[in-house]
C-alpha cells in the first residue's frame, strides 16, 4: 500500500510541476529550460510507470534524467529555428523598407 502511496503522489507532483511550466508565459523566451523542465516531469512519469515494483524511484529518477536532457534537445532546436525566423524577418522588412525609401523619393520633374 505504501508503494502505491509513494506512486501517486510522485505522480501527481510531475503531473503538476510539468503543468505549471508548459502553461508559463515565459516558455517562447527560454525554450531549452521549458524542454529540460517538460521532458524531466514527462520522464519521470514514464520511467515510474514503467519501472517494475519496488524501483519506482530509480526508475523515476532515470526517467527524469532522460527526458531532461531530451527535453533540452528539443527546446534547443526551437530555438535554432525561432532565430533563424528572426533573422529572416528582419532582412525581409529591411529589403522591404529599403524599396519603400527608394520608390517614394521626390523627384520633381522626370
């Protein structure tokens, strides 16, 4: 009964702390720290599941581990790509108001 105990309140902990950080503003500004946070909850309620009776814990702990670092990989990447659309962004609306500047300049008489 008390294994059954330990489970669930682990459980229902990750569940919580996975919930808090998926639903925070800052998750566009940090994307690495979100994935960490994310894929630790989320593999530390695999690894519990999956773990056999008796290694609840380390198998949370390993799921924790593994997912982190998934976690930071994935969020890692998003933050490749929202730089690289930044980027783009930004050489697009130069080009943009560069055309504008040069199309509206006063000419008297042509």
């Amino acid at each position: 009964m008390r294994g059954s105990t330990w489970t669930t309140t682990t459980c229902t902990l990750a569940a919580a702390v996975t919930l808090t950080v998926a639903g925070c503003g800052t998750a566009r500004d940090n994307p690495r720290t979100t994935g960490a946070l994310v894929g630790a909850g989320t593999g530390a309620l695999v690894g519990s599941a999956i773990a056999g009776k008796g290694n609840k814990t380390e198998g949370a702990a390993i799921g924790a581990a593994a997912g982190a670092g998934g976690g930071w990989l994935v969020g890692n990447e998003v933050d490749k790509n929202d730089n690289n659309d930044r980027e783009r962004a930004r050489r697009a609306r130069d080009r943009s108001y560069e055309e504008y500047r040069r199309d509206s300049e006063y000419r008297p008489y042509d």
